[in-house]
C-alpha cells in the first residue's frame, strides 16, 4: 500500500500561450486536509481540473494509489475515487434535494444510502424541497452530499465557501471535519477564507501564477515571507 493516495508530477497545462499550470509536484497523502491558497488566475481551478479528468495536462503525469492515472476519462477517476465540487454551484435547480443525491446514487448502484446520505449533511428534513430553494449554504452542501454519494476517498472542494455567510461557514467547516474522520477522506480544498483555511488544513500549498511557491504547515505558511508579500497582504492569520 502506497502512503500517498495522490501525486502529480510535474503537471503543466498551458491556454493558447499561457501556462495555468506551470511543473506541478504535488502529493496527498491519505485522510488528509490541503487547502490550496493563492490570488486569482493562481491556476488552483485548473489543477483541480487536472487532477479530475476534466483537462489533460500538456505534460505530467498523476498518480493515484499507486497507478498511473494520467489519461484517464473523469467517469472513470469519479468509479476509482476522486470526485469534486465547483466554484460555481453545480446541481440540478428543479429537482428537490432528494432527487439531486439520488442522481449519483443511482449510477452507483447504492440507492440504500440515501437516508445515510441526507443525515450526515443534515438534509433529512429538506429533502422535498426544490434545490433552487435552499439557501445558497446549503446548495454547496447539497453538491458535497452529491460528490459524496460517489462515495469518493479523495474530494476536491473548489471554493465551498464563496458567497456563504458565516454561520453556514462554520457548520461547512464542521461538516469537512467530520468527513474526514468519519469517512477517511483525503481532502482538498481551493478556499480564500483564510480563517476557514487555517482552521482545518494540516498542510497548505501556496500557487501564484501556474506554480507552487510554497507548501507547507500552517505555521510556516502563516510565516512565509513570499506568501505574505504576494497574497496574504497584512492579512493577519
Ligand atoms: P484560479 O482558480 O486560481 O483562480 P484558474 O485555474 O481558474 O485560476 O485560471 C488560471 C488561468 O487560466 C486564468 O488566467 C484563466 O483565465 C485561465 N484559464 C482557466 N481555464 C481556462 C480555459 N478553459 N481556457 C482558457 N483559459 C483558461
Ligand atoms: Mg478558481
């Protein structure tokens, strides 16, 4: 068994002329929290979508457990283990909450867990209600109940807390916790809140421009001359 769930190795993706993603290194390790930190147009979206099938690198190659899964389909990475939410809300508007986790469960074969499902996400009691109803919150929740009902090891979470007040923020932080533990889950997560992001990553990856310009604990990020210049800014963390 392999002590890293994930690895990218040198990882480059470049859009006509520019390079979003610039020689990426990266390895996971199992049950853990990463966050990804870095300014916009960092090329933290297009890792994940590296990572998940949506893009083929120009060069690179990812490994997951131990295989080499570079050129595989996203279908395919979503049946291995790897599944993901957006930057952008991404559920089905009309369909009722329960409906949307069915979706998934269906393709899986594992229509039994959907009380399961709908209880560790505290969904249970809206789960008739329309998705375009739900607050924007639980929407991001929502998308992690569906990413999760692919019953994934490792979750990429692109942004769960954009445009989510605070007292949502906390039961979502709450809820990433409990994944982990509860679920094993390697985790990692693409967020700006960087009391969010100091709160539960055990490791923090800074990228700036398609490359890493630091990697490393809380502390020595939160102490990382670099980062503070190019993005953290006074922010005090
Ligand atoms: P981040 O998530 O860190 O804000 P992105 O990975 O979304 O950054 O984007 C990195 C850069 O790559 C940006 O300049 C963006 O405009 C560009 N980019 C991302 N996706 C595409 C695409 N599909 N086509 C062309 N350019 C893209
Ligand atoms: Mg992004």
């Amino acid at each position: 068994m392999n002590s890293l769930i994930l690895e990218t190795q040198n990882l480059t993706k470049s859009f006509t002329g520019f390079t979003a993603v610039n020689n990426v290194s990266l390895s996971f390790k199992p049950q853990s929290i990463t966050a990804i930190i870095g300014p916009n147009g960092a090329g933290k979206t297009t890792f994940v979508n590296l990572c998940t099938g949506m893009f083929k690198p120009d060069s690179g190659r990812i490994i997951f457990n131990g295989e080499d899964i570079t050129n595989f389909s996203p279908e395919k990475r979503v049946q291995l283990g790897i599944s993901r939410t957006f930057q952008i809300v991404n559920i089905f508007p009309k369909l009722t909450v329960m409906q949307n986790v069915k979706i998934p469960l269906l393709s899986k074969g594992r229509i039994e867990e959907l009380e399961n499902i709908l209880g560790i996400f505290q969904l249970g009691e809206k789960k008739d209600v329309p998705a375009s109803e739900l607050s924007h919150g639980d929407q991001k929740i929502l998308e992690m109940a569906m990413a999760m009902a692919t019953k994934p090891k490792i979750l990429f979470l692109d942004e769960p807390m954009a445009g989510v007040n605070p007292a949502e923020r906390s039961r979502i932080v709450n809820l990433i916790k409990d994944l982990r533990y509860e679920e094993k889950l390697t985790i990692i997560i693409v967020e700006h809140d960087m009391d969010v992001v100091f709160r539960i990553a055990q490791r923090i990856t800074v990228m700036n421009r398609g490359s890493v310009i630091a990697d490393g604990t809380p502390d020595e990020i939160r102490n990382n001359a670099t980062v503070k210049e190019i993005y953290l800014r006074g922010v005090e963390v």
